[in-house]
C-alpha cells in the first residue's frame, strides 16, 4: 500500500497510530435500533387466513411523498408485469407436465409417479422463471424502460451539503493487504470525484485474531494519515463481542454513529466501488425521496482461476440480462444483496432491527441472510427499494474455485431456509413474501432434483422403460422435453452474446470468435459444475434442517492453488457413491447407467475438475488465448487499476495478439495479473453489469 512519499513508512505507520489511538472513532451520537420480536409462522399465518393482517404496513405517508400519478403508474406495471411472469411461467410448465405425462403410463398412477410429476412441474416452473427474467432483462438491455430506475437520470446532479454518507465496511479475519487495497482505491477515487466533505468511512472490524487485528489497526492508521489532507476521515471500530455478525456489526454502527449521516453505502470486505458510483448512488437517494435502499449490481472481475474467470465471465455476458430481467418486474420492490448498495439510515434504524427467530435447531437463532429480510421490513415500512443495474463503477470478488463457493453457499443455504421462517410476518408486501420464498427455492431445488431423479430411476426399473419402448408418443415427448429444458438453459447465454455483438462490444470479450469460444467454454464447466453443486446443496439442505451446526468463515480472497487433498476429502464420498450408483445401474439396465451418466460422470470426476479449475495458471492461459475474456481485463477502470496496484501483486503480461483487442486503460497491454499466489483484490456480481 502506497504511503506518504517524504516519511519512511514505518515511521508513517507509529506516528498514526500514536495520533489516532485514542481518536479510531468520532464521538458518539447514539440512536435507538429496537427489534421487534417475530410473530412466527404459524401464529402469522392464522392472521393472515383470519384477515386480521394487511399486506403492507408502516406510515402510508411515506407512499404518498411521490406524486401520485408516477408512484400508481410504477406499482400498476410493476403488477402486469409480474401478472405476466406468472402467466409465462405457468404455460411453460403446464406444457412441459403435458409432455411429461405422455411419457408415463397414468392407468395405476401411485404415489411416486404422482410425486414425480409434480416435482417436475415445480422444477420445470423454476427454470421457467429464470428464463423469462432473462429474456425480460434482454429486452431492457435493448430497448430500456421508462418505469426503472437509472443512473443516467440522475448524472451531474448537485448534492445537497447535509447529504452527509457513511462507507461503512464490516470486516471479519479478513486478508488484510487485499481488503486495504480495495479500500484505499475506493477511498481515492471519492475524493478525485469531490465526495471527501461529504462522506466517511468506517472500518467496522469483527476480527477474533490478534495479529490481524493489529495488522488492521497499521494499516487504518496509514490509510488515515494518508487522507487527512484531502478531508476524507476514515475510522476504525473494534467490537469486543461480535453479536449478531455483519448485520449486528452493521447495526452497532447505526445505533453510534448512524444519526451522522442520512445515508450509508455497505461494502463487503471485498467491496471495490469508484467515487462517481458511491456519488451516483446518494444523487439517486436525493432524486427518489421515498427510497429506503438502491442496490447496485456489482460486475465480476479479479481472479484467474479457471471457476472464477468462468464465472466472471458469465455474469458479464448472460448474468446482466438477469439483472435487468430482476428490475423489470420488482421495480421498487427489489433485492437488497447486503452490499455495494446505499441505504436511508433513519427508516432503517427505525424498521429494520432483527430479532432472533425463536425456536431450536439450525433455523432458529440469529437472522442468517439478512439483506433479504431487511429489503422486506424497509418495504413494509412504506419505503421503496430499487436495483440499478446499469450503474457502472462497482465490482466484488468471486471466490477462487468451487470449493470456496460450496463453503459461501453453505450459510447463504441455512439464512435462506431460516427466512422461509418469515414469509407469513404481517404486512410484508407479496413480492418480497416471493422473494423469501424463492430464496429457498434456490436451494431446495436441489434435493428436489435429485428426487425427481432417483423416482425416474425407480419407476424405470419398476417396468417403465417397458410401457415407454411401446409407446410410439414417449420417445418424442422425451426429445421435447430434453428440448425445452436445454433451450430454457442455453437460450439466455446466446442472446447474452447477440447483445454483446449488437453493442459492438466484442473487442471488450476477445473478439468474435473469442467470444463464442468462451460461452461454449463457460456452459460446459457449468454442465461439469451443476452435479456437484446439486450434490452439495441437497446435503447443506439436509444439515440446515436437521440443525447440524455452521462454521461461519470468510471464503478466501486470494486464489491461492487448491490441493488434491482438500479436494478430496472434501469431495471423494460424493465420487464414491456416484461409482456406486453407476456401477449398480450398469448391473441392473444399462440404459438406465446411459440416462444417468450425465450426472454420475462429472460425480466420479468431481476431484480432478475442482482442482484444475481452481488453478490460476490455466485461468491465466485461457487468457492469453483470449478466451473467458471480460471488459475489466481488457480496458480495465482507474479505480480497479489503483486497487491491484496497492495490493502489491501487479504484473504486467501482454494480452493476446488479437487485431480487435485494444490495449487497456492507462497504458499498451497493461492488465494485472497475480503474482506469487496470485492475490488480486477485484469482483463480482450476481447479474452486474
């Protein structure tokens, strides 16, 4: 980390800290944050039934600040849009069930052919709807939207002095040198964009280890001395007990120092956002008096590994077009991811303080995943909460490879899960009712999967495969459905890349070919990914409903090269049972071993494919072959140059010799790249753009 050119950094270093010891923090200004205790499900839901609730509660006055005419025309096409996702997505279904049943001989139906169909027709919905975001998200890319909510609005815009903000980044054992880097780019592109008067940060520190913890305290105190010419004040706060994690840390924040300030922008620990979109983010505040929350829709980029460069690379190209589809039919009734988003602090201490979901077990306790939850209560309010996928500047890491992704998703399971909990509370508005539902849909799809799978397995072996070799409508009731589910799979993946071609982007992706390359690339570790996936989700389901206890830990930051051996004792008894099972069904039909490889292979592969693609090396020759390829590698922003450059662990390597591929921002062919370990501080985004 860069530091003040005249003073030798060790003595920078001792300086601050005796100056800023006893001054981490500015005074307190203490606030109320009082959570109100959850009705609970049943108790909820006898209320609802009753009539005895309504579906949106808090001060209709809030509703009433925008002029009638804008806010009834957002709500009526918020509603006919989601009635046509409804519409959409149960004819797909209904369809494909059609056709599905073609293929079943219903004259003795029983149990488990009942339960089999039905769990496809949830199954298939479930794709369906992805499918159709997707293709919402593609016509807004194309055409725009008049109803959503844009940066480009609000560009230019004056803000008002009092529109004091808060950067406020929770940190937890986190990799230190990474997540100062990050900070100190973010931190110097505010004050370049003019924000240093306006905003403060705040390092929020959950730290249980004490040479990290004193190695954030070093780095704090040159970060703060660094910035204390432009007017920027950065701050340091140590939680002795770490109650409640990131949303408790959050909520400490508020209750100290949350009256400061009308509006905080929450950065992960891996958080990297330019001036012009943290400004961008309170001009959009200023404009939309009664918004709560705007989440923006942070891009990927930053790791070379094979998993995350895939994964950058499909939240660029296909993950974009879910981001739009999501703002298309939620309007202000949107997501709220946890970060890289701004927030209205004075409804949010008053609305949004989480109590405990009473109970035992794995669902019970401390709010998991709160952002969801949060996003709901502020609705319920009366305050609006809006994406703007189109702000550009904001960027996240992607974890390093498959098993860091499994360790993530293991705690987003068990919050999500936990919030179906909750999706009977009175007054929650019926969309975000949907989105505590669907959240555990993400993950409950799994184990239901893998049922659909095994009955299929039991009813082909129980005479199936009989009744369907002689019926002459089964084999072509098959292929359609083989059809629609692999269109409904791979359609949005192409139409990602007929924008990007349309918008004469292709140079940003490697070119023409580099970009067709990469998504064929991309769709198949997908394919080589999902069983694994399935197989782990379906277990974390398991131990979240059994109440098995969760290590909550950070997944890496850096992509440091994944051994053989954790990969495989992490992975090996799911290789072993899919050799069983394979094994079993050779002996027992061997079409049924044929119909099944898809999904047994990649099991008995899972080791290898893990750890190769968790591999920078291969990520970082798939680069110089120009494939899985993405804007913030080719012409990458300022403010991500500035973070990999304070990180320490830039490299310049020469990008592949391709005639429509520039040379990138702020020099010939300069890109960073890991060096030693391969520790890049950068980011992804669910759908970003």
């Amino acid at each position: 980390m860069s530091t003040h050119p005249h003073r030798p950094p060790q003595r920078l270093a001792h300086a601050a800290l005796r100056r800023y010891t006893h001054g981490a923090a500015p005074p307190l200004l203490r606030g109320s944050m009082t959570p109100v205790p959850w009705r609970g499900f049943l108790a909820s839901l006898r209320a609802v039934l009753m009539g005895s609730t309504h579906e949106a509660g808090g001060p209709a006055a809030t509703d009433a600040a925008t002029p009638g005419g804008r806010l009834r025309g957002w709500q009526r096409a918020a509603q006919q849009r989601r009635m046509m996702l409804m519409l959409l997505v149960l004819l797909s279904a209904s369809l494909a069930t059609g056709l599905l049943l073609l293929t079943q001989p219903l004259e003795t139906p029983g149990l488990a052919r009942i339960a089999q169909v039905a769990m496809f027709g949830l199954l298939f919905a479930w794709v369906a709807a992805g499918f159709v975001t997707a293709l919402m998200g593609y016509r807004v890319l194309r055409r725009g939207d008049v109803r959503g909510l844009s940066h480009a609005s609000v560009a230019g815009r004056p803000i008002a002095a009092d529109a004091r903000t808060a950067l406020i980044m929770p940190i937890c054992n986190e990799h230190v040198p990474t997540v100062f880097a990050g900070l100190a780019a973010t931190a110097e592109s505010l004050v370049a964009a003019g924000g240093a008067q306006m905003c403060e940060v705040y390092l929020l520190s959950d730290t249980s280890d004490a040479a990290t913890r004193a190695a954030e305290r070093q780095a704090w105190a040159q970060l703060a001395e660094r910035f204390t010419h432009t007017g920027l004040r950065v701050h340091y706060r140590w939680r002795l007990r770490r109650t409640h994690r990131k949303a408790g840390n959050v909520a400490d924040f508020c209750r100290r120092w949350g009256r400061q300030h009308r509006y905080m922008v929450v950065l992960d620990a891996d958080s990297v956002m330019s001036g012009e979109a943290i400004l961008g983010l309170v001009r959009l505040m200023e404009a939309q008096p009664t918004a709560g929350i705007i989440q923006s829709a942070p891009v990927a980029c930053g790791l070379d590994t094979v998993h995350a460069r895939a994964q950058q690379f499909a939240g660029r190209v296909t993950g974009r077009l879910t981001g739009a589809g999501m703002q298309y039919w939620q309007l202000g009734e949107s997501h709220y991811w946890g970060h890289n988003a701004i927030i209205r602090i004075a409804p949010f201490m008053q609305h949004c303080a989480l109590a405990p979901v009473q109970g035992r077990g794995g669902l019970s306790g401390d709010i998991l995943s709160h952002d969801f939850v949060e996003a709901a209560l502020m609705r319920r309010a009366g305050w609006h909460v809006w994406l703007v996928p189109d702000l550009p500047g904001s960027y996240e890491q992607q974890p390093p490879h498959l098993l860091a992704e499994l360790q993530r998703d293991r705690r987003w399971c068990q919050g999500n899960l936990q919030n179906a909990r909750l999706i009977a509370e009175p007054g929650l508005h019926r969309v975000h009712r949907a989105m505590l539902g669907t959240g555990a849909m993400s993950y409950l799809s799994a184990p239901l999967w893998l049922g659909f799978v095994l009955l299929g397995v039991a009813l082909w072996l129980n005479g199936g495969h009989a009744w369907q070799a002689a019926n002459p409508l089964a084999a072509p009731a098959v292929a359609g459905l083989w059809a629609a589910t692999l269109g409904m799979l791979l359609l949005p993946r192409a139409l990602g890349v007929a924008l990007v071609l349309r918008q004469n982007q292709q140079h940003l992706y490697g070119g023409v070919s580099g970009l067709v390359l990469s998504a064929l690339l991309e769709a198949l570790l997908s394919a080589l990914q999902a069983p694994l996936r399935m197989a782990a989700h379906t277990l974390f389901v398991l131990g979240a409903l059994t109440g098995l206890n969760l290590q909550w830990k950070s997944p890496p930051r850096q992509a440091e090269r994944l051994a053989w051996a954790d990969a495989a004792r992490a992975l090996g008894g799911l290789s072993l049972l899919a050799a069983l099972a394979l094994g079993a069904a050779v002996v027992a039909n061997p079409g049924m071993a044929l119909w099944l490889a898809p999904m047994t292979l990649p099991l008995l592969l899972a080791v290898p494919i893990v750890v190769w693609c968790g591999r920078p090396e291969l990520g970082r020759a798939l680069r110089r072959l120009g494939l899985l390829l993405t804007p913030e590698e080719t012409a990458p922003p300022r403010v991500l140059r500035r973070a990999w450059a304070e990180a320490g662990h830039a490299t310049i390597h020469p990008l592949p010799q391709h005639p429509a591929l520039p040379a990138a921002a702020g020099g010939p062919n300069v890109v960073p790249l890991h060096a030693g370990s391969g520790r890049r501080v950068a980011a992804q985004a669910l759908g970003g753009r």
